[in-house]
C-alpha cells in the first residue's frame, strides 16, 4: 500500500494570525516576514503530527492510494479520514496500461474511522496479473483550518507553540507530544480491535 499526498496545504489555509495570538506575539512584524515562514512550519509539522497520531485529514486535499492488491474484495479500507469523494478507480497493469473502472460499479461507505470503497456487486474488481490499482480520492474535514473540529485545531496551535517554544531542543525523545495535545486528540484516534473468544 502506497499513500502519496498529491498537494500539500496552501499557505493561505495555515492560522498564521491565530498562532502568533496564541504565542502572544506583538504585531510589529511586517507582512509577509521571514518570520511568517518559520510560523508556517511550525504549523505544519502539528499539522502533520496530529495527522499521523489520529489518521484524520485536517484540511482538505487530494490523495492517490496505490495497492497491488485488495485488502478485502469486498470492501477497501482508507487509510485516512474523512473522505471528501472518490475521484477515480484506476486498473493499471504490469506494463502501465491503465484502465479506468466506472465510477457506477463503486460507492464510498463513510465512517468516523473507517471509511471503505465497496462495490455495487459482491466484489471489487479483479485485478491484472502482476498489476495495481490506483484509487484518487479527496480527504480532510474542511477547506479553511477556521472549519476543523475545534479540539483539533486547538491541539494544532498547541503543538506548534511547542515545538516553537522547543525548537532549539534536541533531547526530546522522537515521540513526544504534550498531554494537553494527546487528550485534544485522543477521541479521534482509530481503536484497533483483535479479534478473540466471545
């Protein structure tokens, strides 16, 4: 399974003008700073931080999912949420021929954690010998960062300050995020469930 993120978040969709609120910053920086450009990327390494930890897509953007085979014929599950629209369903065999699958065969079932593509019949399409499928598809809870979830948005501006605040700071283990942002983030998180005796 290959997840490539086609378009990264625009610069006009970061908070910049809330997080340096959040910082308690003076307005004395000119628009369009230097400064603008190291807030910028403190937001979005939370951003991307907090959308590891949870598997949710904050902002809106394209995706293409690449597998060489279905997990389950009888239901694909993203590996991200929320999902926006399915785009596309490409077959491309081992030569590069792509063949396009009729967006009437499919259908997105949504779901909080575990959005899948299901098929109109009993399975997905077969795949071609030695080949893949490419599944376009769009994802995130809003186009503008003033439209996410607040929780989430408040763990963004958290982490950010954070890593600002720390951002001299090379002994932090690889892990580490503040409990204020785990609890924000928490009830967005996957729950993986083993299968046992009843």
């Amino acid at each position: 399974m290959m997840l490539i993120e086609e378009n990264i978040v625009p610069d006009a969709a970061l908070p910049v003008e809330a997080f340096k609120a959040h910082l308690h910053m003076g307005s004395g920086f000119d628009e369009g700073s230097l400064q603008d450009s190291v807030l910028q990327s403190f937001l979005r390494a939370a951003i991307a931080a907090v959308e590891a930890r949870t598997g949710k897509v904050l902002i809106t953007r394209n995706f293409s999912l690449v597998l060489n085979g279905w997990q389950n014929a009888m239901g694909q599950v993203f590996p991200v949420a929320p999902i926006a629209a399915v785009d596309a369903v490409t077959l491309m065999d081992r030569l590069g021929q792509e063949t396009a699958v009729p967006a009437e065969s499919y259908w997105l079932e949504q779901d909080t954690h575990r959005p899948a593509l299901k098929p109109r019949s009993m399975l997905l399409p077969l795949l071609p010998q030695d080949g893949s499928v490419k599944v376009t598809f769009s994802a995130g809870y809003a186009a503008a960062f003033t439209e996410i979830p607040s929780d989430l948005a408040q763990a963004v501006l958290m982490l950010a300050a954070h890593y600002y605040e720390f951002r001299h700071e090379t002994g932090l283990s690889g892990g580490c995020m503040p409990f204020g942002v785990s609890s924000l983030i928490e009830r967005y998180k996957s729950l993986r469930l083993r299968a046992g005796r009843a």
